[in-house]
C-alpha cells in the first residue's frame, strides 16, 4: 500500500495544470467528469514515499505539479534511479495493467501533487476509449524502448558520454528555467551517479571539466548547458 499523501486536494480535472501533457489529454464530456469525480489527490512532501517496491498497486497514480523519482535498491543497497517523471507523467501503469507488484519505490523528489485514478476507473476508461488505450500502448513501447536504448548505452558509452546525454535529456524533458539553459530540476550528484550506473566521485569529476571547458556553469544543483552543440558532440548523439 501507498504512503498517504499529507494532505487531500480535489481540484477539477480540467483545472489540472499538466492536463495537456497527461494520456487523459484527449477526454471529454462523461469520461472525464468520471476520472475527475473518482481520482483522489494528494500533497507529498519532498522526500515522501509514494509507493514501495514489491507492493501491490490500487490505482494509477498522475503527477500534478513536481517531480518524482523511481528507483530499485541493489544488493549492495546502492539506489538505482529508473526513471524520472514529471508533471503530467503517470505511474505504476505497467504494475497496474500486468496485475503485478511495483517493480520500484517512488519517491517526491520535491513538494508535489499526485493523483490517484483507482484500478476500476481506469479499466473502466481504458475499455471504453480506444484513443486512450492507444495512447497507453504507445507509452509502453516508447519506455521499452528507452529501456533498450539504456542497456545500449551502459554496454558502450563511457560514463562522460552516459552523463552528457542524461543532462541534454534532463533539460529535454524538464525543461529550462527563464535562462533558456539552466535545467529545470536539482539533482544531487548522487543521484546523478545513480541514474547513469557510476560511481559519484566520476560524475564530480567528468562535472568539473566539463565546467572547465565552459560547456556546463555549475552554481550549487543547479546545472546550466553553456554550450549545447559540445555536449552533442560528447553524448554522440544528433540534435
């Protein structure tokens, strides 16, 4: 079972600043006044569990506002981070649709809002739109196929290329800050060491010369891209 948020809220679906960005983007009359009657949100402090590995799913959960992490502990009790999501992202999907226990722990990675869409309403949804249950399918391929390409990469890239492209993509899917080049979330180095299977000593290292070569301006977590075509040409990828 889930943690209990902090807090209760129960703003309209339609009011949902992340609404656009969600898979429930595309409903309308009845089936979303039924998401947005059944849903039961709540406020998770930075830090906040919101669910455990290894237990059993009761709904799917939306990101209203914030930021969460998903990550797997290792036998060495070193945290793996899987996945990072944002607002309009959901969670616990593959759980949910596969009948299964959580395959990671949630974790707020600052104040947020999340949503709870119970099992029965969503498989209510899901059943009755076609548009919607497409657009479930097309983000099971698109994770899989991160998954893979993320296999690929800790196979064949060196840990500056694995670093260089997890800022490009960090700033690609939080955006940046009014700058146009600080990316719009702070990560520990830990945690950044943790996301691109490495040690944290070589993520300060590969940071700092990466600062040198004035290709990144570090100021505290906070992480700007100063020279966007460099850290291409390092992560070996095409822009």
């Amino acid at each position: 079972m889930h943690m209990k948020a902090t807090s209760r809220l129960t703003d309209d679906c339609r009011n949902c600043p992340s609404r656009q960005s969600t898979v429930f983007s595309e409903l309308h009359g009845e089936r979303l006044d039924t998401l947005s009657d059944h849903k039961q949100c709540g406020f998770y402090k930075k830090g906040q569990i919101i669910f455990h590995e290894d237990s059993f799913p009761s709904g799917l959960f939306c990101i209203r506002t914030g930021a969460v992490k998903l990550y797997k502990v290792a036998a060495n009790g070193r945290e793996q981070i899987v996945r990072l999501a944002g607002g309009g992202n959901i969670l616990g999907y593959r759980a949910l649709i596969g009948g299964e226990s959580y395959a990671s722990t949630a974790v707020a990675m600052e104040d947020s809002t999340l949503c709870l869409v119970p099992r029965d309403t969503f498989f209510q949804l899901v059943t009755t739109d076609a548009q919607l249950s497409a657009r479930i399918m097309r983000l099971l391929s698109s994770e899989l196929k991160v998954a893979e390409t993320r296999i690929v990469d800790i196979a064949h890239k060196s840990v500056k290329e694995r670093l260089a492209e997890t800022l490009l993509l960090l700033a690609e899917k939080f955006g940046t800050r009014d700058d146009g080049q600080t990316i719009d979330i702070r990560l520990t180095r830990e945690e950044l060491a943790n996301m691109i299977g490495t040690a944290t000593e070589s993520v300060i290292r590969f940071l700092s010369e990466l600062n040198k070569q004035h290709i990144l301006e570090l100021e505290g977590k906070a992480i700007k891209i100063l020279d966007r075509k460099a850290l291409l040409r390092i992560a070996g990828v095409h822009d």
